[in-house]
C-alpha cells in the first residue's frame, strides 16, 4: 500500500528570493527517480537571475539587522525554524521523497528531524566564536575580531537534499552570513519550503535566498560572482575541483568542499558477533542504495573470517525488497537516475571483465515500474587496480578484499585518491588506535559504521576528498573570517 499518492504532491518549482517564491522560464524536467515520470519542469537561473538573488541576499545581509544583531537573538530565530520545520513533517516528508531517492518513511523518521536538530546545534554556536584576547606586551591589548563573510554561496546534491541544506545554511546563517543556495536540479523542491519557514520564523527577506537550476549555468554564475565571499559545496571530486578552480580565478575566495569517497571496512578476525557485524556492513553499502558519499563500499576482511561474513552480507543483500520512496513495503529505494544506473553497471562490467567474481547482484532489478532499482552487488576476487576498487560507484556494490597481517589490512585500505571515512571492527582497542592513526581520512568508525545525531562531531575529507567540514565547531568557524586588532595604551590620549 503506498503511503502517498505521488500525484497529488504540489511543489514549488520557481526561485526563493527576496522572500518570495519567484518565478521564470521552466527548462528542465524534473523526475520521479521511482517511476521515471516527469513531476514537473524546473526554471534556470541565467547570469542575470543569479546576480539579481546574490545582489538581494547582498542588500540583505547590509541593511538588516542579521549579522549585527544580538547572538542569542540569532540563535532563537534558529531554533523557531527548526521548531516550524518539525511540525512541517507531515507535508516536508512526501515533499523530500517525491522526486528523490529517501523513502518516506525514512524522511518522516530521520532526515526532517536531523534537519532540525542540525539548525538548533548551529544556533547553540551563535554567541560562542565571537574571538579571543591575544597575548600581547603590558601596554598593548591584542583582539582577535570573528566577523561573518557576507554573502556565502551554497551548493548542494541530490542524495540528502533536506539534510545537505540545513549543514550549509545554518552553519552560515549562525555565523551571521546571508546565503544563496543552488540546490541539485534533481531535488530541488524541500529547499524552497525550508526557505519558506525560514521566513515564517523571523530570518529576515533575502538573507536566505535560493536559485534553481542546472550546475553548467547557474551553479557556475554563482560561483563566479563577486559579491560571494566563499563558496560551500558537496558532490563529485570533479565538480569540487571545478569550483575551487573557479575561485581562485574570480577572486580568490575560500571554499568548503565535501567531496568523493571510496571508503573501506577494515574487519579483523576478532571482531565480535559477526552477525550484528554483517549487518553493519550491508547497511553501509545498501542505505540510500548505496547513494551516499561515506557508503562502506570496500570490505577489507581477515582471511580466517572471510567466507562467514561474505555468507551473512549476501544473506542480507537478498533480503531486501526494492521499491518505490513511497512504497510502504520496500527497503531498497531507486537509483536516482537511468544514466547514473548505466554509470554503476558500466563499472560493475569493467571490473568483471578484470576478474572479479560477482558473488550476488550484478545489474538493475527486472521490472523496476519504470525507476531503476540496482540490485545490491558483492564482488569477489579484487585486485587493488580494479574499476571498482578505485572508481566511487556510488550505488549498492561492495567490492571484497582478504588479508592476513595488519599491515596488510592497513595497506588495502589506503586509496590512491579517496580519504573521506573508514570503519575498523576489532575487538583489540590498540589495535583499533594504530589502524585508525594508519588510516588517512577524514572519519575513522570503530566497531560500528555511520554518523551519529552527535553533531559536534564534524565531518569532511583528506585528500581527494575535499577540503574543511561540515558540522562542529569547524563549520560554523569556516563560514568566520578573523580580524587582527591592536590597541597602543601608550599612544592613546
């Protein structure tokens, strides 16, 4: 039984600024990944569009009162959003699954009120990184001054789309920024209700203003634009290093990238209840169909051990019922397109092609009700060098490796580009400490695989990877600049 009607979700399709829901020319057709049906057509913002919502948000951020008003004041305008978000839930849920790969169900139970809890974390920081007294000479007095950017650019993608924009925007808006957010043209829609309770709760008209459109036009406008004094962003390797390019030409100006991930599983053969272990390891690789950017898709596992896991993981990935985001019965949602399915099976092809062995899985559900449901893939016999040991895949395949030596393990989980997470499963906490100092990433899980709700905890990539967090501390002080004062006592009359 379907636990809504996808017919009857009305959407938003225009920009957000100023306050209001603008709208203009509709070009791009915007999908049910579930179905494949057209939902609605999605306008994009031009050079000239795109400037007009950062020249707003610009005005904004200069004439009211945001950045200077009191913090605590700030932070309570915060929470009122993340309080109208919660109760939003009902119609914010169906809204968020619609037209992406996050089912109902999950929505409703997680991704609103992570939402939410995100925007009352980053309103808690509000009045707590104004700077710092420096250490000076007796007659000097040193200020180290934390002042907002301005105007932050956002860019955000399709896989979480609710929960991507409340990391960029609160953190900003927190710090006292106005922000103009690009949400991914594929699910574009949850980010304009945001905005719209935004308004409801008090963040004054062109603070946070939203452009919709494609990356080519409008995420490259926004980019470029003068008046963005830093850039925030989560998606490809290849799109990250396209936009810290741009930058650097058009100004220099600061940029937080959260990017591609090829992240292993490094379980030794001490690792306790291999069951509650297998099914950690399947859901790293099967939540959100595996369309998450610190999916678990390498397992690295201690020979002794190896064929009772893989046997308990395929038991697993058989288990699990493919689905509409809407479908109350299933646990395996779309792909979030056709070419990004033929993407994952191209990849699946070449590493067979190289010797891999396909355990179970291998390509796209038979049916599919016109969506592309991929099914969950384990891949055997690996070497370091093949496509889909070293490519982000970016769906539900897990590719297989076996050692025997901790530095073997350690070896085999080191990639050549990607460091973004990691998980070791050992009983041995020293063991569990040199694996995770061996590790080069930017999160390192022992004995379990995910983030927590503990949003102090930040989140972001070596290498690769990208550059600066997300969540903690860090990301509201990256959305700060600082300002170096000192006073001469001696001179002052």
């Amino acid at each position: 039984m379907p636990l809504f009607d996808p017919q009857t979700i009305t959407v938003a399709s225009g920009h957000f600024i100023g306050g209001k829901l603008v709208s203009d020319t509709a070009r791009l057709a915007v999908l049910r990944p579930s179905d494949g049906q057209v939902h609605t057509e999605l306008p994009v913002a031009d050079a000239s569009t795109v400037d007009a919502a950062v020249q707003d948000a610009w005005r904004a951020w200069r004439t009211s009162d945001w950045a200077r008003r009191a913090p605590r004041e700030r932070a309570r305008v915060l929470r009122r959003w993340a309080d109208l978000i919660e109760a939003d839930a009902p119609q914010m849920a169906p809204l968020e699954a619609v037209c992406s790969t996050r089912p109902v169900r999950d929505a409703m139970a997680w991704d609103v009120p992570f939402t939410a809890e995100g925007l009352r974390f980053f309103a808690e920081y509000a009045d707590k990184l104004g700077g710092e007294v420096a250490a000076t000479r007796h007659d000097h007095l040193g200020l180290v001054v934390a002042e907002p950017y301005g105007v932050v650019g956002a860019i955000t993608p399709w896989n979480f789309p609710l929960v991507m924009v409340s990391w960029k925007v609160g953190a900003a808006l927190a710090a006292g920024n106005a922000v103009v957010l690009k949400p991914s043209e594929m699910t574009p829609f949850s980010a304009v209700r945001l905005a719209q309770l935004a308004i409801e709760a008090g963040v004054p008209p062109g603070i946070f203003n939203i452009v919709q459109g494609d990356g080519r036009t409008t995420g490259d406008a926004l980019t470029r634009h003068p008046l963005i004094s830093k850039m925030t962003f989560t998606g490809s390797t290849r799109t990250g290093a396209a936009i810290m390019a741009s930058c650097a030409l058009q100004g220099p100006k600061p940029v937080t990238l959260e990017l591609g991930g090829k992240s292993p599983q490094l379980v030794f053969d001490d690792a306790p209840d291999l069951d509650r272990l297998a099914g950690i390891i399947a859901g790293a690789i099967t939540g959100n169909a595996g369309q998450v950017c610190v999916a678990g898709s390498r397992l690295i596992v201690q020979r002794g051990i190896a064929d009772a896991l893989v046997e308990r993981i395929v038991q697993r990935f058989a288990a699990l019922r493919p689905g509409a985001t809407w479908d109350e019965q299933a646990t395996l949602p779309p792909i979030i397109s056709a070419p990004q399915a033929a993407r994952m099976q191209d990849i699946v092809e070449r590493a067979r092609s190289v010797g891999a062995q396909v355990r179970c899985g291998g390509g796209l559900f038979e049916g599919g009700a016109g969506g592309a449901y991929f099914q969950p893939t384990l891949l055997q016999d690996v070497s370091v060098d093949n496509p889909a040991v070293q490519e982000e895949i970016f769906g539900p395949v897990l590719t297989v490796q076996s050692f025997d030596t901790e530095e073997e393990g350690l070896a085999l989980a080191t990639h050549a580009h990607y460091g973004l997470a990691a998980g070791v499963h050992t009983a041995d906490i020293g063991r569990a400490l040199r694996c995770m100092r061996g590790i080069s990433a930017g999160t390192v899980w022992i004995n379990r695989y995910g983030r927590s709700a503990d949003f102090v905890i930040p989140t972001g990539g070596y290498h690769q990877s990208g550059i600066g967090k997300d969540l903690g501390r860090q990301a509201v002080e990256a959305n700060l600049r600082f300002k170096s004062v000192l006073v001469d006592f001696a001179a002052a009359h």
